[in-house]
C-alpha cells in the first residue's frame, strides 16, 4: 500500500508544483548568472563552440539544481 501513495491527488499535485517552483527559480538563477557574465553565455557555447565554458555552464547548473531541490526537499 505505501508504494501507490504517490498518487494520492494532493501529493500527487504537490509534487507538480514544487517541480514546476524548482524550474522556475533554475531559470530565475540561470538568467541572473547570464547577465552579470561579462559575455553572451549562448554565443560563445554554441556560435564559438566552447567546450570549456560548457562545462562551466553545466556544473553551474547542477549545482543550482542541487541547491533548489535541497531547499524544496
């Protein structure tokens, strides 16, 4: 009985919600981290193909995700 608990309507629509608050405030972060970089983030990734700063890009990301789910958690 405790594995079908996730589709109780509240939890179920709960869950919707912080994932959609948890989307929401990776956009929020991810615009902020763009404007205060001193260049174009998806000009030089995709335009100038750079590897590194794609790295950068997505390590930022996975750690802002991890902060959000933490905090939603």
């Amino acid at each position: 009985m405790l594995g079908i608990e996730w589709l109780r309507p509240a939890a179920f629509l709960g869950s919707i919600l912080y994932a959609l608050i948890g989307v929401f405030i990776f956009w929020l972060c991810f615009l902020i981290v763009d404007k205060i970089t001193p260049y174009d983030l998806w000009r030089e990734i995709v335009e100038k193909q750079n590897r590194a700063l794609g790295m950068v890009v997505a390590a930022m990301c996975l750690g802002i995700s991890i902060i959000v789910a933490a905090a939603i958690h």
